[in-house]
C-alpha cells in the first residue's frame, strides 16, 4: 500500500503534521542467512555517516523478491513465525536473527523546506533505518521512543521505500531482568526476547522552528503547575514569536479554563527551552475515583512564518508522602491513600509484547473491577497505551525500566575490551532509564520511578548519577533505588531504603521501607490471623513508608476456555502461546469429559479455572485485609498481575487479561469502609472454639460512637450467637482500627457458620462485614479393626487407637482383615514375579490403601504388575508456579466439602508446605484430580483402581502430615508407639487438619464396606 502523505495539498503550508504509518501494510521478511553476531554496536548518539552498511543478504533486489508475511504495527516476528523452526514448545520457536519491515510512503513536492522525520514509538532490538537505500537512522535502546530525520533522504513528490532492519540478539521469556546477555562483545541490558517494530511509526512534517517537547510540571500547590517548553530552531538565525499556552478540559466540551500569549524575542538557534507557570482557580483534581485531565495547547507562531502546534494531555494533581504524627502516610492531593497494586511482567498475547488498544484498557478495568488502585510496570519499561488509559480511568503506576543493572564484576576497566564493554552499557542503559522518563513524565497517573527490582548490591557511583540525572528530568515523582527482598535493616541502610523525594535532590537513606515475600502459601490458612497483633502483615514500624512490593503468588491456571474462544473468534492461528493454550485447554476439557462425575462438579473448563483462580484471589483479599486493619502499612503489591504459558501463573488476571477468579473476592477488601471479621480458627471440630476480632476499614472519615451488631448462624440460617457491642471510631487518616476483640464462638454445627457484623448508627447500618468457619463432626462409625497398617512410623496407628481402632501391624506375607494400609512401606517381591501375596488377596475382594509417604514406590510397582497404567508422577509447583486440587462428589468425601477446587477448607492438603504430588494414571477412577504448572495434563491426587473383586487406593494428599506435627514428627518416626502418640497429639494444634483426619476415616469405611 501507497501512502499519499499530505497528498490532497497543493502548495506548502506551515504547521505540523502528523500521520500514523501503523496501520499501513509493510512487508515481514526474515533474513536468515544474514550476519549479525560480532556487529560493532554503537550508543547514542550516533553519525548514521560514519556506520557500515548492512544490506540484506543478496542485495536489494532480494528484498524486493523475497516472499514474506503483510503486517500491521505494532507487530513481532514471534507473531508470525513462532517456532518456524520446528519446535514451537516453551520457548524454543523463538527467533534470533535479522528481519526486514518494508512499507511505502509518498511525500509531495510542497512539503519541500520542512523538517520531515520518522518517529518509532518502540522497536526490539536494534534499528537500522533506510530510506530509500540510504541508511537514515539508528538506534539500539530498544522499548524506548526515538527520531530519525529523513528530510536529506525522502523523494518529494514521488514514492519512497522505508526499509527497517530488525536485529533480535538475546532476550528473556520469564520475570528475571538480572542476567545481562551478551552480544558479541558487549553486554546488553536485559528485555523480553520478542523482535520487531514494537509501537507505532508516524511521518512528522514541522517548520524549522518547532516544539521538541512539552513537561506539564505537577507541584505540591495542586491548582498550579510549571511548563517547560522546549523548541528547536534549525533556522540558523534568531527568531521572533510568540508563544500561546491554552488549557481546556479534556472532556468533550472542552472548556477553556486559561489562556495567555508570551510574546519571545530572539528564540536563539539550536535548543532552548523555557518555563511558564499556570495557574487554575478552581481546577478539577485528577485522582483515582474522579480522573478529571486537561489538555493543554501550545502554540508557537513566529514572525518568520513558521509555526507549530503542541498538545500535551496532564491532570492537576499531587502525590507526596507526609508524617502524621510520626507515621509517614501517601497522600493524594491531600487525601491519605494505601496502595494496592500487582507487578506486571509485561507480557501480552500475539504478539508479546505490545498491547492492542482493546487490552490496554481492559488492563486498567481489570484493576478497577477488583478495587485496586495502582498497577506496576515490574521488571521492563511499561507501554504509553496503558498510561494513556490509566489516565482516563482513574489508576495509578509504578514503573521501572527494567534491565537496569550494575554488572560491575563484569568489566575490566583496565583492559581496552573492558572499558569498552562498560561504556557501551552504561551509555545504553542510562539513555533507557532517561528516554522512559521523558516519554511519560506528563502522565498524572504515573507516581513513582523505581531503578531495580531485588538488586543486592550496594549503589555505585554510576547509580546515584543515573538516579540524579534521572530526578533532573522529572523532580515532580518519588524516585526509588530498590525495591527489595533482602533482610532490611529498621535503621538507615542505602543498599535497600535510597529515594529522592519531589524536587528534593538529597538522598535519603531512611524513609522507606520496602520488603517482598514474593512466595505464597497455596491458600489461605489459619495461622495467617491469630490475634490483634498477631496475623500475616501485622507491622508497628511508622515512622517510615511501609510498601510490601512483591506478595503471595498463588499460581493457578489462565481462563482457558475464554483464550480459546477468542483465538477461534479472530481465527488466527498466529502468536507466540496459541497453540499452548490450545493444547492446554484441550487436556482439562478431555479430562472432565472422561472422568465421570467431574462435569457435574464442573460444567466446563471455564468454570473449573475460575474455580482454582478464586484460591489465589480469596487469599490475596484476606491478606489485603490484614494490610487495611494494620493501619501503618501503605502499600501492598500483589505477586502478581498477568500469566503467561510458561510461568508467572501466580498472576491474578491471565495474559488475553482475564479476570482468574471472582473479583468480589479481592473487591470486597479494598472497599473503602466496612467491617473486618476476623477469625482465629476457620477448619476445626464441632464443638471447638473461634476467636473473632472486629476491625473498621473506615477511609470515609466515620467518627464517634457507634455500635455493631453481631450474629452467628449456621447452614439453615439459625441463630446461633446475637450480641451488640459499642464501639468508638477515630476516623480522619486513621484508616484500619480494632472494634471489639476475643468474641468465643462455639462451632455448634456441622458445616459452615457465618458471623456477621453491622457498624450502626441510629438504628442505621452504614458498614457491614463477614467471615465463614466449617466444622466437621469426626465421624469413625463402622471402621472395624478387621486389617491391618504397614507403616514405620507409627503415626497412623497411634491416631487410630485414639479412636478405638486397633488394626494389625503388616510386616510381609498375605494381608489379614479387609484392608491394608500402607504410610511409611516399600513394596516387596513375594511369591511369583507377577502376583503378590498383597495383589492375591485384594483379587479376592479386599482394599489395599496407600497413602503419601511412599505413593511412588508403589505406583511404580503396581504400574509393573500391569496392574494401574502409570506413566510417572509430577511434583505440583509452589509459589508463581502453583498447582491445584479439585474433587468430584463421592462417597469418600462424606462430611467434608466435595465437588470443589481445595481453598481454605482444605487448607492441609493444599498450602505449599505440604507434600503436593499427582499420578499419572489412565486407569481407574479418579476422585481427587490436579493440575500443575502450564503443563497440559491432568493428574490424580486419588484414585481407586479396581484389581480384580477387590480394590486398590492410590492417595497421594498429605493425610500423614495431618496427624503430626513436623517439630515433634521428625523425632517420632520410628521411636515407637509411644513417641508417635506424642507426635499425634501435637499435630491437633492446627484444628484444620481434621479434614484430614476425616478423610483417612472415610478410606477406612470404604474398605470396610466390601
């Protein structure tokens, strides 16, 4: 396609104009033979002069002949060609190498005297720019905006050829932005591994007298701001003008709210820049919940004739720390405000690494949907089209560059090489971390800068000087060294605590306190609340910033079925992950098709994703809960935002930006008032006892006496508990505060007992909250002693004599009674090679149990009598990797929740401390099934097999870490009966683990049945 840039225009005309190449059709071709491995890389600035020539490979001409793939930008090579290779799993389909971009461009004659030039948005990694064969431009700082003026080089009045060379050297698919990779010589700042023209590409005509850039300067006076105004006159004489600065809203009436001209005399040649303060009465303030913006114009007119005209959209606003009272707080023009955010890799669908406008925006809804208030750009530069939405909906960022390290062991600044290599890096890197800054410093939504993700190192000379130079283009933002996972010191430490303030250019060592604990616990637990001043993220440290910045990965699975439907709606069979998902969604829906029983639980794969994705999103709301009482802590981010096929899947939304889970869930505790319900004990017995505690969430200033009406009740909805309590509420900055604490509540019923509580005033409720607790009624009826345990430990027989059952101890031979446990025993050979005497006699219609402890042993051992089809095991992940339980209704889950994805209620089974394991197993019938990583399987956690007229049980769910405690276990095993009941008696320390215990119980009535 032919563009007829400003082809409807007869004769010169002054002014800008701007036209968006994007969305015309340019020519992918990959040059595969093409030479790029040892190039002399070179920093900015660079003479495109002085540079070799890199053809494509067979000249020109080949280029025009070679066949390739039509695109539009922004757009990678991983797009289209993801595994041409061959192999398209995980990340081997990428492509490293040289790719050419072609479009045509036609510029008339009048636009002859104009300053014509190409802007790119972003590119990955190097650029070499032709325009019309002639090398025009350069750059290498990839993911950063740059210009390449073509005004020596573009045909006026006739086609031009705009040819882009891509270079893709290196690059990451996963979080880490600490290895730096080498290309050739050099070292080079480390970015996600996707190649291509990665923004937008427009075609600029100006004067020769334009504006360069424009900085709306926010300051602490929320209705004035300072505007820096930089031009370029390429005239090479001084000029007269005229500058004309407008502000209207940015709304469709655009009203105007100011306007004033400022006469210039002798705007001098090259660069200049000057500042202009503006002051509105009355401005509406931009903030997360009213994002009111503004635009403003500037206009330059000169008495040589030349103009120009510059649009830059801002909001009023100010966001700063203050100290209230010894704590140190964020405030948000003038309002107290507790950040909760979540790290986003940066990872898209497609392409990988640009978002389309679509998913830029429901970026920013995703976030407002479950009450957050702020996003982060982790570990990579963010992209505009997100800002640009953050703005207009009302989200706050946090944003690094990414890459931006210090490999000061990796030079050697005596030797030539070496000084070389570090100039190179630190040219390219710093020029990063500047160009990020210029491009969106205008963005109210933008607060913080942040330099490195867990850097361990202490600053070096070369940090602080990046960091100043970096706080002189924009002192308006906090500016942060690190953000850590170290072991931070309470006192003043540079390594983790560095910041600069707003236009404050002394570094503070002591102020901020930010701390990961970027691993979470599988599901929500009960240790993680047990008192007032006891409970995860409790904290009384005030008298610095209290940021956690990266928290509790949970990982579950994408939406599948929702990233299947829109791959078959847009009918591409393009982009790096689809087949993954593909795949993926392919083995959970043939799982619940052949698995009777699991539809009914779960009626699709959408409903089972949403399911394992509402683990994660309940424990992160409770969490974030704790953040809101503790009242000091002043922002929470969540690890983390998107997932990708390979790792991350503790993200929260998945990478098409699917919500995982229920939003509610996480909603509900970042509402900005309402009662917090908390309880000591969520899984116990019937007949134990709860602690409650009641907090306020209260950041609408309530105040004064009030009181709260409390109820218990059970599954029928019976009233089990009514009591009033009057309460005092602070209110102002105080935004988390304790009510009424030490509340009994007996579990009287089985099931579910839901405590409510109302903050009333006046007979008027005006805050409401909740919490559940489930109770089961231990239940050993019809378990018999008639069998035996095979165990080395004890434990399981010390448990059952608690409960009256005596089975007998197996040592080797054929079994006695109707069934045979197996904790802590290996499988023996007896008798002939393919029968045991144990498969004997569950042929005659017994039950064999085997339990966690040596599951694989046996698997592997029933799997070679060709009696389960076994075909290995796998590990369930922990942490951003994560893996989840889920069960269908049957028999052996009487008592217990069933036909369920394993939360809280299971808590014993399903945090990551526990022994988490899946069997591959294409026999039998599964009970319990799981899922782990990205893989695309479905394993079984339990299973029975039948063998002949009797049974077999394969249980790979922790029941043995449920009758010990791992303190006293590890002394009892093997020390006997007695050491084992101690062992026992200190595992009912955790209430939850009677869940269990249930279930070892319901194995036991199973068998005991045939």
């Amino acid at each position: 396609m032919l563009l007829f840039f400003f082809a409807n225009r007869t004769t010169a005309q002054s002014g800008r104009t701007v036209v968006d190449l994007s969305n015309n059709n340019w020519k992918l071709w990959l040059d595969t033979a093409a030479e790029w491995q040892h190039d002399k890389l070179y920093a900015p600035p660079v003479d495109v002069k002085t540079l070799p020539l890199n053809l494509p490979t067979g000249g020109w001409n080949a280029l025009k002949k070679a066949v390739g793939k039509t695109v539009h930008l922004p757009a990678t090579v991983e797009e289209y060609y993801w595994g041409r290779n061959g192999n398209s799993f995980g990340v081997a389909g990428n492509y490293l190498g040289v790719s050419w971009w072609t479009t045509n461009v036609a510029v008339p004659a009048t636009q002859k005297g104009k300053r014509i030039t190409l802007h790119f948005n972003a590119v990955r990694f190097r650029a070499e720019v032709y325009v019309n064969q002639k090398l025009a431009g350069y750059d290498l700082v990839n993911s950063t905006p740059f210009d390449v003026d073509v005004t020596d080089y573009v045909n006026y009045g006739a086609p031009n050829e705009i040819v882009v060379r891509i270079t893709d050297p290196n690059g990451n698919f996963d979080w880490r932005d600490s290895q730096n990779f080498l290309w050739g010589d050099y070292r080079t700042n480390p970015t996600h591994g996707f190649g291509g023209i990665t923004g937008k590409v427009k075609l600029i005509a100006t004067d020769k007298v334009y504006i360069d850039d424009v900085f709306v300067k926010n300051k602490p006076n929320v209705n004035e701001i300072n505007v820096d105004v930089t031009t370029k006159n390429e005239t090479q004489t001084n000029v007269n003008g005229t500058f004309v600065l407008q502000v209207k809203e940015a709304k469709t009436s655009g009203k105007v709210v100011y306007e004033k001209s400022y006469p210039v005399s002798s705007l001098a040649n090259g660069t200049s820049s000057k500042t202009f303060t503006i002051s509105v009465d009355h401005a509406k303030l931009w903030s997360v919940d009213s994002p009111n913006l503004y635009v403003l114009n500037v206009q330059w007119k000169g008495a040589d004739k030349t103009k120009d005209d510059y649009t830059q959209r801002f909001g009023f606003r100010w966001f700063e720390v203050r100290d209230i009272a010894g704590d140190k707080q964020f405030y948000l023009n003038g309002k107290r405000i507790v950040l909760i955010t979540s790290i986003s890799w940066g990872f898209w669908p497609v392409n990988g690494i640009a978002p389309s406008d679509e998913l830029a925006k429901k970026q920013i809804l995703d976030a407002k949907k479950l009450g957050m208030n702020m996003l982060n750009f982790h570990r990579t530069i963010g992209q505009q089209a997100v800002l640009d939405y953050a703005d207009e909906l009302g989200l706050l960022y946090f944003e690094e560059p990414g890459g931006n390290q210090y490999p000061a062991d990796r030079f050697n600044a005596t030797d030539p090489l070496g000084k070389m290599q570090a100039d190179f890096y630190f040219a390219t890197r710093n020029e990063k971390l500047f160009r990020m800054i210029k491009r969106d410093r205008n963005h109210p939504s933008l607060v913080i800068y942040n330099m490195h993700n867990e850097r361990g190192a202490q600053p070096q000379a070369q940090d602080s000087a990046e960091m100043l130079a970096g706080h002189h283009l924009d002192p308006t933002r906090i500016m942060t060294y690190n953000s850590s996972n170290g072991d931070i010191k309470l006192g003043h430490d540079p390594r983790f605590k560095l910041h600069l303030l707003q236009y404050d250019f002394t570094f503070l060592d002591y102020g901020w306190f930010d701390q990961h604990h970027a691993g979470g616990p599988g599901t929500y637990h009960d240790a993680l609340y047990k008192s007032p001043i006891d409970y995860a993220k409790y904290f009384d440290h005030k008298d610095e910033i209290i940021y956690y910045g990266e928290e509790g990965a949970i990982g579950t699975p994408p939406r599948l079925q929702l990233i299947r439907d829109e791959i078959l709606k847009t009918g591409k069979d393009i982009g790096w992950e689809s087949d993954n998902f593909l795949k993926w969604f392919d083995a959970y829906d043939t799982f619940l098709k052949t698995h009777p029983g699991f539809l009914k639980a779960f009626p699709n794969v959408d409903s089972l994703t949403k399911a394992m994705g509402n683990v994660a999103y309940y424990y992160q709301g409770r969490v974030i809960e704790n953040v809101h009482i503790n009242n000091i802590i002043d922002g929470y981010a969540i690890n983390g935002w998107e997932s990708m096929k390979l790792e991350n899947h503790s993200g929260i939304v998945d990478n098409y930006r699917n919500l995982k889970g229920n939003p509610e869930l996480i909603a509900r505790y970042n509402s900005p008032l309402y009662v917090s319900v908390k309880m000591n004990r969520k899984v116990m017995a019937v007949g134990d006892t709860a602690t409650v505690d009641f907090f306020v969430v209260n950041q609408k200033d309530l105040h004064g006496d009030y009181s709260l009406l409390v109820k218990a009740k059970d599954e029928s909805g019976k009233l089990l508990l009514e009591k009033v309590i009057p309460v005092k509420l602070t209110g102002g900055a105080v935004y988390g505060e304790a009510l009424s604490s030490g509340l009994s509540l007996v579990a009287k019923t089985e099931g579910y007992t839901t405590v409510t509580a109302e903050l009333q005033r006046d007979g008027e409720t005006v805050a409401k909250g909740d919490d559940k607790l489930y109770a089961i009624r231990l239940d050993a009826s019809n378990i018999t002693s008639d069998g035996m345990i095979a165990d080395s430990t004890g434990v399981y027989a010390a448990y059952l004599k608690t409960l009256g059952i005596t089975p007998k101890s197996y040592r080797s031979g054929r079994p006695e009674g109707k069934y045979l446990l197996v904790g802590a025993a290996l499988p023996q050979q007896t008798g002939n090679p393919l029968v045991t005497d144990i498969l004997e006699w569950v042929n005659d219609g017994n039950t064999l149990i085997v339990l966690n402890n040596n599951v694989e042993a046996w698997a592997d051992h029933l799997g070679r009598k060709e009696v389960i089809d076994y075909r290995g095991s796998k590990v369930m992940g922990t942490t951003w990797y994560g893996g989840n339980f889920f069960s269908k209704q049957h028999e052996l889950f009487n008592g217990l929740p069933q036909a369920q994805v394993f939360n809280w209620e299971y808590q014993c089974f399903a945090t990551y401390n526990k022994n988490r394991l899946g069997l591959c197993l294409f026999n039998g019938e599964t009970v319990v099934a799981c899922v782990a990583d990205h893989k695309p399987e479905v394993y079984s956690a339990l299973s029975i097999v039948p063998h002949g007229r009797g049974k077999i049980i394969l249980c790979t769910l922790d029941i043995f870490s449920c009758l010990r405690d791992a303190s006293v276990g590890k002394k009892a095993e093997g020390e006997g009966e007695n050491a084992a009941m101690n062992t026992f008696n200190a595992s009912q320390q955790n209430k939850a683990n009677i869940i269990g215990q249930q279930l070892l119980l319901n194995l036991l009535k199973y068998a005991n049945k045939r």
